[in-house]
C-alpha cells in the first residue's frame, strides 16, 4: 500500500514539472537586462531631444523663419535622438527583430502611404484648382459676386504686379486674396515678388513700398496700396476701362458734405466711390449766372439741403432730369425742402412727419426704423440691415388695374416703385412736441421710406406671364432714387457696423449710372453674432440662469438626498 502511495506521488510531480515546462512562452515575462547609467542617460535625453524638436519645429511653423534659436533647439533634438540610438542599440535591434515591433511598422508605414496618397491627390487639386470650395459661413477666402463678375468679363490680359513680403501684415491673406484673382480671371497674370530679394524688379517698379500692387494693361497702371479686395478690382475697371464716372454733390443749401470730417462726415461713402472709380467732384449752381448742371454728370447727388433752392436751380435740376439725367435724393427732415417740383410728376409725394416704428426698429429706438435684409430691388437685394434715423415717408401712385376678366391684360408697369418700407404697425408722426404717441389720425403703416424712379419703365406696355423681355430704348431715360433720409450714411453708423447704409448709397448710385459692373465690393469679414436683449429679455435671462436654474438644482438634489435617508 505504501509503495503504490509512492507511485502515485512520483507521477504527480513528474506531470507537475511537465506542465511546467509545456508553458506557454508568450505568457512568460521575458528577463529584463539591468540599465547601465549610460544607458538611462541616454533615455533622458532622447525625451528631452524630443521636446527640443517639437519646441524648434513649432517656432519654426508660427515665425514662418528659421532664426538661430530654433535652430539651436534642432540641432540640441538630433544629437539627443542620435545619442540614445547609440547608448541603447542593443535594446533597439532586438524591439526591432521582435514579432510584434514588426507588425507595427506594417501598419505605420500602410499609414504613411495613405497619408502620401490623400497629401499628392491634395496638391495636384490645389495646382490645378480643382475641388475647391469655402466653407466658412461668410465665404472669407472667397471673390465676391462683383469681383468675379469683372475679372470673368475681361476683354483684354490684365498683370498684377505684387510686392509683398513675409514680413508684411496680412501677407498671407493677400497672397491668397490674388490667387483667387489668378484662379477664377483666365486673362489675369499674377506676379508676386519679395522687394528685400527681386532686386531688379524693385528697381524697374522704382522702389515700391512693401505691400504696393500694380495691375496694369498694354497702355494703362494703377498702383494699390494696402492690396483691399475692393481697391485691387477697382484699379482692374480703372485700367480696362480708361474712364471714370462722374458725380456731382450739390452745394450750397447745408448739404451735408464730403470732405467734412469727424462723425458727422462723409468721407467713408467719398472713400467707397473713389475706389469703384467715380470721380466725385461738389457743384454749385447758385453761384452761375446761368446755372446748368454739366453735361459729363453721370448722377447729381443732392444729400441733405436744408434751405430752399433758387428758382433757377430747380429749373436747372427739372431739365437736367427731363433730358435722362439722373438723380439721388436723400432728404433732410421738415422745414427743408421736400422737391415736390421734381417727385410729383413721377407719382411720388413726400410726406410730412417722421416714420416711428416700435416692431423693427435699432436697439428698439421707435425713430430709428431698421430694415433686415431688404428685397425686391436691385438696388437692395444683396445688403443686410439698414437703419434710417429721423426718416421721412413717401406716397407712391399705383396705376389704376385693368378691369378684371378673361384675357385682361396685367396691370401697367409704373415708374415709381418702393424699395425701403416699413413694418404695419409703423405709423407716421406728424407732432414736433410732447412723448411719441400714435395718434389716431396718424397715417399708419407700411410706409415707403425709399423709393426708386425709372422713366424707361413708364414707357413700356403691360407685360404678359411668359413673355420675352422687352429691349432697353435707345433714347436716354432718367432715373430717381429718394431716400427719406439724409444721415444715414454718416461716418458714426459705419463706425457702428451698419455699413449697408454706406452701401445702400453707393447701390444707388451704380443703379442710377446703369453699369452693372460698378458694384460696391463690401469687404468680406466673419458675421457678427452678438445678440442684442432688450431690457425685460435681458432680466429674463438673468432669472432663468442665476436664480431659477441653481434653485432646481438645490431642489432637485435635496430630494434626492431625502429618499436616499
């Protein structure tokens, strides 16, 4: 018994050991050789060559120059990475020539070949522009509509000649900016030079300011400096076209006037139409012993009078505007002259009183009326929000309609049409004293703030659905725009963000001259999301979220806590 006992115990630590030697190499733990202290040093300073690259490379990538320092931090990041190679190579070769090492570096080099696949697709689209869209939302890195319409419509090559270099601010964006010029124009030829290294084009171009642009033709050049979208297509009509559009500022009656400067000015709208090629030049017609407005004015501008104009000036302005030309009003508010002589045989009568109108109004000022992204004209169809203070309104005839039935023709185009207007609960304040109240007898709303003429309208017969659209006459027709307003397109509201309101002007005035080519290039920046709360929405919001919120939280957690106990 005791030597089958004995048996037994002698097979049980025989299979013991043969398990033990069948173990499963993988699940040992493989002998860890000692580190030698040259070899921890070398360990540390692969780390800290590591961060030295990543530091130099990041320097490197944010000055866009390789100084000494960042050169200093590369050359210190080799040697460390180079230093622990040499200290640690046993270690290396043998991760190395390890199965699982391997695997990785099948994967980081599939990774590696994808990444070289998607960067070449990537660079052959950027060199020959293809697949390129911007998906910012206010299309920052994108021509607006009128610059393309310019550069797609070029009948002869046009060189822009740039001088930029990476030390200039904003270098970058005006690289981008003319390549986008060169991308969507097939006659423009793009030239950037850096002044500190192109030498000899410095000195042909006889030293050029750092930033300065030439765009030029055969016979013409313009020279830019700053390198704005609107400066640089602006400088394209000046050399393509060989002749700028004239407007004449009336002076004389309180006008306001464009050389005038501080907040109260206009210079920013002089600025603008300067740089869509307008000459602007004031006109006085009082001062003539026979006054007659200038047979090269494109558009007489009449912005502000305030006093009466003689009875020779208005005979003057009527012919002027009977022989097709054309006219921009922007009216001071009562007792300054309201050119009844000149609107009414047009069907449009300015009224008395100021618009109030609490609905749609800035900062919730009632004589302030503000219009959100107007439609329905040319002139406004691509602006955002305007503002008129201390506005006048219009009356404007409608044609009698046709008398209904089968086979009526439409109504009759009209001369005069409405392209600012109020909200209906708008009403129309004829009191100059006391609170701002409606009144009962008070024209309400809507009510036409801005009103637009066209003569050649007046003339064409009723168009039917689906009919072809009717040729331009060859004879000269005037055309009007009248705003109830004058100030708007002060210097302060541009400062404020309302540049619509400088744009609505100089809209005006492109419509007027009937160049389609002449359009106000905004520039283009990020949209502005600043929410504006009224009083009572403000306090709201404060008691939602310091008061209310935290007391459904303490709420909500003592409860909690009592069913817990």
């Amino acid at each position: 018994m005791g030597e089958r006992e004995n048996h037994v115990d002698d097979s049980s630590t025989d299979g013991a050991a043969a398990r033990k030697e069948l173990a499963d190499p993988r699940l040992v733990a493989a002998e860890v050789a000692p580190s030698s202290p040259l070899m921890l040093a070398g360990k540390i300073a692969a780390w800290v060559g590591l961060a030295a690259l990543l530091i130099g490379l990041f320097w490197t990538g944010i000055t866009k120059t390789m100084g000494a320092a960042p050169k200093v931090l590369l050359i210190l990041g080799l040697v460390g990475v180079i230093f622990w190679l040499v200290t640690n190579i046993t270690a290396v070769v043998k991760q190395v020539q390890a199965r699982g090492f391997q695997a990785v570096l099948n994967s980081v080099l599939f990774t590696v070949f994808v990444i070289g696949i998607i960067v070449m697709a990537n660079y052959i689209a950027g060199r020959h522009h293809m697949f390129r869209a911007d998906w910012s939302e206010a299309k920052l890195h994108s021509l607006a509509a009128g610059t393309l319409d310019i550069i797609r419509n070029l009948e002869e090559d046009v060189t822009i000649t740039a001088f930029i270099s990476p030390e200039l601010y904003g270098a970058d964006q005006i690289r981008n900016m003319l390549n986008e010029y060169q991308i969507h124009g097939k006659r423009i030829k793009l030239h950037i030079y850096d002044p500190k290294l192109a030498l000899a084009k410095v000195e042909e171009y006889e030293r050029p300011f750092d930033g300065t642009i030439f765009v030029e033709t055969e016979n013409r050049k313009e020279e830019v400096q700053g390198g704005t979208e609107e400066q640089i297509s602006s400088a394209i009509l000046a050399v393509t076209t060989g002749q700028k559009t004239k407007v004449y500022f009336l002076t004389g009656h309180g006008e306001q006037s464009l050389d005038a400067f501080g907040e109260q000015g206009l210079t920013v709208l002089k600025r603008y139409l300067e740089n869509e090629q307008y000459e602007v030049a004031g006109l006085s017609l009082a001062t003539e012993k026979e006054p007659q407005v200038p047979g090269d004015c494109a558009v007489l501008a009449i912005v502000g009078a305030k006093q009466e104009l003689l009875d020779r000036e208005q005979t003057a302005i009527k012919q002027y505007v009977e022989q097709g030309g054309n006219l921009f009003l922007a009216l001071a508010s009562p007792p300054a002259p309201d050119f009844a002589d000149i609107l009414e045989p047009y069907g449009v009568r300015a009224l008395s009183g100021l618009v109030m109108d609490p609905a749609r109004s800035l900062q919730g000022n009632a004589q302030v009326p503000a219009i959100l992204e107007p439609k329905g004209h040319d002139i406004v169809n691509n602006l955002t929000m305007i503002a008129l203070p201390t506005v006048m309104a219009f009356e404007v005839e409608s044609p009698q309609p046709p008398m209904p039935g089968p086979g009526a023709p439409p109504p009759p185009p009209t001369a005069a049409t409405t392209i600012l207007e109020s909200t209906g609960s708008a009403w129309l304040e004829t009191s100059t004293s006391g609170p701002v109240l409606r009144d009962a007898d008070e024209k309400s709303g809507p009510l036409a703030m801005a009103v637009a003429v066209d003569l050649s309208r007046e003339e064409q017969p009723p168009q039917y659905p689906g009919a072809p659209p009717l040729p331009e006459p060859d004879e000269r027709k005037a055309r009007i725009v009248a705003v109830g307003d004058y100030d708007f397109m002060r210097d302060d509201f541009y400062q404020m963000g309302l540049r619509s309101n400088i744009f609505l002007a100089t809209s005006s005035i492109a419509w007027l001259t009937k160049n389609e080519k002449l359009v106000t290039i905004p520039p283009q920046e990020p949209l502005d999301r600043t929410m504006i709360l009224a009083t009572a929405q403000r306090s709201l919001a404060i008691l939602i979220s310091a008061v209310i919120v935290p007391l459904l939280v303490l709420v909500t957690g003592l409860v909690v806590w009592w069913r817990r106990r």
